[in-house]
C-alpha cells in the first residue's frame, strides 16, 4: 500500500505489537513463529508471534497478553525489552498498521515440555532456516539478531538465554551459537573472569565426554552494561 493508495477513510494507523522470541537449544539458536492462514496475502505462512492492541491496554501489556495467546509462553519467564518501532506503509496489506516491536528472550531449562514441542499452530525453528515471513517479519527478525549480538558483547545480555549454572566452556558454546562464529576462547575467559560478573561455585560438573568443570552463575539478575567481547 503506497501513499498515494493509501484508503482515503482512513484517518489515523492501528497499533501492533510483535515479539521475536529466543531460546537456545544444543548450540542452535532457536526463534518462536507462528502459523498464519489469511486469505489472500497470506495462506499457509509463518510470521513472528504479535497483534494489534486493544483500547485498554499498553504496548507491553499486549507483549505480555501475546507471549500467552500467541506464542504460548508463560510471561513470567521471559525477558523482553522494546527493539525498534516499524512503520512502513505497506507494511500490512489490510491495512495502515504500525508496530512496535520487542526483543525477548527465555532460557530453555524455563520452558515447560509443551512450551518445548512444536505443533500445528506454533513452533521453534532454527534462525539459519526461517522461511519467507509474513508482513515484514523477516525484517524485523533481522534487525532483533543484529540488536542481540551487538547487545551480548557489551551486556551480560547473554545471561537471560542462559540456565542458572553452567560452565565455562557452554558459556563459550552461547556466545559463538548467537554470533554464529567462533570466539577466542582463551582472551575470553580471561576477559569474562576478569570483569566479576560471575560468581563461581562450588559445584563440578563430571559425568560428560569431557573431563568434570566448574560451574559458574552471573551474580545478577539485572542485565549489566560491561564489555564482555
């Protein structure tokens, strides 16, 4: 829809609300979509969980309302933060909608077992292997990536994709599976160590192909500012 297509009855744009959801699984990076069948744009597509807003509510108590309705994932264990608005006018072909997009991001230990599964409505696929999106969602998962790996080498961002406690090395495994290339390990160990934004603890972790390692943790919760990378 152009400007000049723009319907004349149409006074002011409708507000969404679109989340791109993370999780990490195995060294793959995993992001939440959702089925969408709507004739005649889109039949038998896929798009990022979102809707439009209701009267009574903010942006962020629809993100909170959608993770639930849409992507089917308990608010309460996901971090989310507001990444960037689109607008665009022919973004939505039924219409003038503007979005406001967020960038969240659970753990998958925090995942119940049908938080977990895929089915017919909803599911997990890998970031290399998203197909063409509705809308303008393959946009918007583009710039969501590019904001998580900027965000992960100068926060302790990583944390919120992380289980309580881990070791070194699948802290190391994280960071190269989000940035989708190898770090240096030895610089980074020395560098995570040195900035204390992780407490170590008192547990090993033996019984893999590897031999038993340290187990660490991140000392808070907030998401830190500190160059890790």
């Amino acid at each position: 829809m152009s400007a000049k297509s723009s319907p004349k009855n149409l006074r002011f744009a409708v507000l969404a609300a679109d989340i791109t959801l993370f999780t990490l699984h195995d060294g793959c990076l995993l992001v939440r979509v959702v089925r969408v069948d709507r004739s005649p744009h889109f039949v038998n597509y896929e798009a990022l969980p979102g809707g439009l807003l209701r009267p009574s509510e903010t942006a962020e108590q629809a993100v909170s309302r959608l993770l639930g309705d849409k992507a089917g994932i308990a608010k309460g264990k996901v971090y989310v933060e507001q990444l960037y608005t689109f607008s665009r006018l022919d973004r939505d072909p039924r219409g003038r909608v503007v979005a406001v997009a967020y960038l969240a991001l659970v753990p998958y230990e925090e995942l119940s077992e049908g938080e977990r599964k895929d089915n017919l409505d909803v599911r997990w696929s890998p970031v290399g292997r998203v197909r063409k999106l509705a809308y303008d969602h393959n946009e918007m998962l583009t710039v969501a990536l590019a904001r998580l790996r900027s965000r992960i080498t100068y926060t302790t961002l990583l944390q919120k994709l992380m289980p309580k406690e881990f070791t070194l090395t699948e802290l190391e495994n994280a960071y190269e599976s989000v940035l989708g290339k190898s770090i240096d390990k030895r610089n980074f160990r020395k560098k995570i160590l040195a900035t204390g934004v992780l407490e170590e603890l008192s547990k090993i972790r033996a019984g893999m192909n590897y031999r038993p390692a340290r187990l660490y943790r991140f000392k808070l919760k907030k998401v830190k500012e500190v160059v890790v990378l």
